[in-house]
C-alpha cells in the first residue's frame, strides 16, 4: 500500500469499547498515513507500573474491585468510565505535546472519551468512535482474541459501548458502526477526510 500524504489533520483519535473493532482499522489507517499508532493501553500499563492503587484506584481495578470478573453491565460500566475519566488529563498532555512538537500520530483506546475530544478546537485533530451495536458479536471477538467465552466482559463491553455511542451523538462526535467490516476502513476514512 503506498502511504497517503495527503490528510487535513495530524492527531486521529479512535475510539470505542474493548472488542468494537478500534485495532482491526487503525493499524491499517496508520500504514496508509504512514504515521505512528499509539495505544491507550500502553499508557494504562505504564501508569499502572509506576503508580500504586492509592495514587490512582481507578486504574488499579484488580485491587480496588477484586470482583470485576463478575460484574454487571452496569457495574462495569461505571468502572469503565473512571478509568476514562482518570487518564484524560495524561491523554490531553500526550495530544498537546504532538501538536506542539508536530509529530502525527493515531490515538487509539477503549479508554478515550468523547469529552476529552471536546477539550480541543483545532481542525488538526479528529476523532472518531467505533461501535458494535451486537452484545453477542463482542462475545464472539473476545473469544477469537483470547480463546475464552467472557460473558460479563462483553455484557460491560456493550454498555459501554452504548454510553460511548450515546456521548459521541450528544457531543456531535463521528461514530461508525464496525460492521459490515470490508466497508470499515473506507467508512472511518471518508469522514476523517472530510
């Protein structure tokens, strides 16, 4: 695939729930831009590294919810959003500082929300979150990724989703539905060329 240089933009953020498809488009969309991925998960590991459950509870869920495995939707949901919500100043610095420096990058996570996204007023950042509208299709990628039925995880996974999708709509953000997936990328890409 030869890189495409021509873009309006140099930070894309992707987000969406854990099994929407966020990785399956991005690492494509960083080829054919020829700019770097960068994923909200190494941040959360890093800072779970370097932090204990008293200095960020949120992102130390093991300790502070040792049940999580068996939470409810709702449960999960909420657990979900805090964590959101206790990376969005990290999150803001790291876009800050590759707007300052002019470095392009691909920010994808679960863990971005739409209001950090609101947080910004350039025409060099877009966002887009990408949704599976099916609890039972998260269920099936879960388990072509990690070879196990997660049940609770896919039930927290789709009401997360359904909050994230629900937010992009009240904040005017671009959301995308994951399926059909052969349409994906030229569906993410007609809107962040736009």
């Amino acid at each position: 695939m030869n890189i495409n240089f021509n873009r309006n933009w140099d930070i894309l953020i992707i987000g969406g729930a854990s099994g929407s498809g966020k990785t399956n488009i991005s690492l494509p969309l960083a080829r054919y831009y020829g700019i770097d991925l960068v994923r909200v998960d190494d941040f959360q590991v890093l800072l779970k590294a370097l932090t204990t459950h008293e200095i960020l509870p949120d992102l130390h869920f093991e300790i502070t919810h040792p049940n999580f495995r068996k939470y409810k939707a709702n449960e999960s949901l909420n657990l979900l959003i805090n964590i959101g919500r206790s990376l969005i100043p990290g999150l803001a610095a790291v876009i800050n500082d590759h707007i300052i420096e002019n470095i392009p990058m691909i920010l994808e996570g679960d863990f971005i929300l739409p209001e950090l996204m609101v947080s910004f007023d350039t025409p060099r950042i877009k966002s887009v979150f990408i949704h599976e509208p099916s609890k039972e299709q998260i269920l099936q990628n879960f388990f072509a990724r990690e070879g196990e039925l997660q049940y609770n995880r896919a039930g927290g996974s789709y009401a997360y989703g359904n909050w994230l999708k629900e937010s992009c709509c009240e904040l005017g953000i671009p959301v995308v539905e994951s399926r059909p997936w052969e349409t994906l990328f030229d569906r993410v890409n007609s809107i962040i060329i736009s």
